[in-house]
DNA sequence: TATAACCTAACGACCGTTAGGAAGGTGGAA
DNA sequence: TTCCACCTTCCTAACGGTCGTTAGGTTATA
C-alpha cells in the first residue's frame, strides 16, 4: 500500500527533521511520488503528521504487549532489564522510537493538544500496566523494597527515559554505558 | 545592549519553536526592531542560533559552579537533592534550560557538528566535576556503596536528564511527582 | 569622517496547498 | 459481455505566503 510507505517515510522525516523542518516534497521525492499525490492520501501535513503519530503509538502498543507477554515467566530484573535491550534492539532497527520520544517532548506547538491527547492515555496506560506488574510480582516474590508500586513504576519510567534519550542522542556505545552505570544503583534501590 | 537583548529573545523563540520552527521576522518583531536589522548583529540565522547555545551554555556553567560551590558544606544527599530544586526553580524563571535540553537531544541537522562541539565538553566537565565529588566526598564520609564514581556520576545524571525532561515537558507538577519517586531508590541504590 | 545600527525594498527559494486533468481499475446497468 | 459512470491515484501547473538574505540608503554616535 502507497498510504503506508508515505507513513513510513513521514516518520523517517518527521524523527530526523522535526515537523516544521520535513517537507513534503522531500517525503514525496523518497516514497517515489510528486508532493501533491500526498494529498491523494492525506488532507495535508498535519492530518500526515497526527497520522504517523497514531501510528507509531499503536506499533510501540502491540510490540509492547508482545514482550511483556512473552517474559511474564521470566524473573523480574530480567523483565525490567530486558525490556531496555529489547527498546534498543527496536531503536536500531527503526526511526519509529525517535519520532516517538521527539514528538512526546517536542510536539509542534500548533499541535500540542492532539498530540497530548495521543500520548498521554498511552503513558498512563504504561505506567499502570507496571504498577499492576510489579504489585503481582512482589505478592509472589516479595522481592521489592517499598510497596508504592506506583512510584517504582514511575521512577522506571523515568530511567527509561533518561536512557532512551542517550541512546536517540549518541548511539547505542554512550546508551549502554548509561545503562550499566545506572541499573545496578536503581535496582539495588528497589529491591529488599 | 540590543544584540544581547535579540539573543535572549532569539533563545526564548528557539527553546519554543525549534531552529526551524523559529523565524527571524518574529524574533525582530518582539526584540522591536525589523528583520534584516538582525543582521547589524549576527551574520545569519545559523550565527544567532550558534550564540544562542554558546551563551546559554556559558551562562549555565557559572550558574552550576556559583550553586555547588555555595553547596559544599552541606551533605551529599542535600547537595544532589538539591541540584533538582536549583534545576527547576532556573527552568521557571527562563527558557534557557529547555533551549539547551532540546538542542542537545535535537539539533537542527546541518549544525549537529558545530552543536556537539560546544555540548560534548560541557556535559564531559560536567562529569568529571560530579565524579570528582563523589570521589571527595567519599574520602571524608564513607557514604557511598560502590567506588565506581564514574559510574555514580553518569548514573545521577541521567536521572537528572530523565526528570528534566518530564520537567520541560509537563511542568512543574509531574517533574515534582517523578522526582520523588526516583530519588529514593536512587539515593537507597547509591549509599551504603 | 568613519562606523555602527537601523530602515525600506526587494530578491530567489522553498513552503503547503489547490485546480484541473489523465490514466487505470471497479461495479452496476443494458 | 459491453458500456458507462465513478473513484482512486497520480500528474503538471500554479497559487499565495513566508523564509533567510542582500542591496542600498539614512541617521546618530564616536
């Protein structure tokens, strides 16, 4: 389908350049079509733009729930730690995660609020999905600290982040030196 | 001076908008005077946005030593903890901290050299400067469970990046909301 | 007298978007 | 089965607008 490979490559665009710096010709000139036939398919930038974001959102969605459900009998530090491997693995392999992180701290501004109301049922999505993790884990394992399983959850998250941007900034060397600097502190932290 | 009065505007309009995003019209028009006037200053678009970071970065690095010079009596904990409060409270008052996190994860393509010039050795002092510390302090207190300090450096700075972003992002609230849960585990995971 | 700081006017380039039409396939009516 | 209307997808051409930048002139300051 020539609507997918437009996304695919919108958000190739969109992760490198921002919104205000891709251009659609560029776009169109990479798919292999003229600017105008983009709107063939789309109403215009930003209707590509929204689009390429629900998208990305619903890809990471599924991808996401494939992991969790294929670790759910692994111990819980391999979970947590796996999941940034397999966040790297996915980052090398796509511009999707860039786009993504670009887009949830950097959305343009005449789009802040359809792209908030995106992201942020996604979020919370995430960090309840963990909170009811870890609270299933420790009823089993007894394994954690503190019982705010919801701000274990969030300072995961947070981590998460910290370490996404390096690897969306510098590469996978700088990503993996991150991580090995501040696993073993956070998880030292978190368990009893 | 006006050139030091189109710059700080010139870092307001950028933190907001991004290098592309950004015009040089709306720039001229806040600072009160018209378009090509800007270039009585600055050679170009490229010029100002160059300033715009070495300035900013300038500017935070004698705001970082002023801080943790003031803070070297005080504890570990209240000095990292409090490195937090300092971030926030400057991110309030003005737009250079979320100028300099945007640049640094997303430069405009064409100057990603020349940004990474001036970002690498700020963030390497940065580091050493923490390592440093941590090593010192160590000395006198016995108060840290590993004698990777390096690592320990690294480490705090990425949940200083994580929580920063949430900060630029989403305001105040929910940066205070990460903060407190991260710190904990953090400061449990590094202390012995 | 020279220089710095501002102006107006205008440049070419590129932007997103629209108009209008050609080609090709699809589906229903004769 | 043939035919015609329709829709999708692409095209060329062109629109108005904004962009960064330059030329050239005016004014005030040193």
């Amino acid at each position: 389908m020539k609507s997918d490979l437009i996304l695919q490559t919108a958000v190739s665009h969109f992760a490198k350049e921002g919104y205000e710096g891709a251009s659609l010709s560029k776009i169109a000139e990479e798919v292999g079509i003229k600017k105008p036939s983009i709107y063939a398919h789309y109403k215009g930038k930003d209707d590509l733009f929204l689009s390429a974001v629900q998208y990305s959102l619903h890809t990471l969605k599924a991808q996401l729930a494939a992991y969790f459900n294929s670790m759910r009998e692994e111990p819980l530090e391999s979970l947590l730690l796996g999941y940034f491997e397999w966040l790297a693995k996915e980052s090398r392999d796509n511009e999707r995660m860039k786009f993504i992180i670009r887009v949830a701290y950097f959305p343009p501004l005449k789009l802040k609020t359809e792209v908030g109301e995106l992201f942020n049922p996604f979020f919370n999505a995430m960090h309840r999905h963990l909170t009811r993790l870890l609270r299933e884990r420790h009823r089993h394992e007894k394994v954690l600290y503190s019982e705010d399983f919801s701000n274990a959850a969030l300072a995961y998250l947070t981590i998460t982040e910290g370490v996404m941007n390096e690897l969306v900034y510098s590469g996978m060397e700088k990503y993996n030196q991150r991580l090995q600097a501040v696993w073993p502190i956070f998880w030292r932290g978190l368990i009893r």
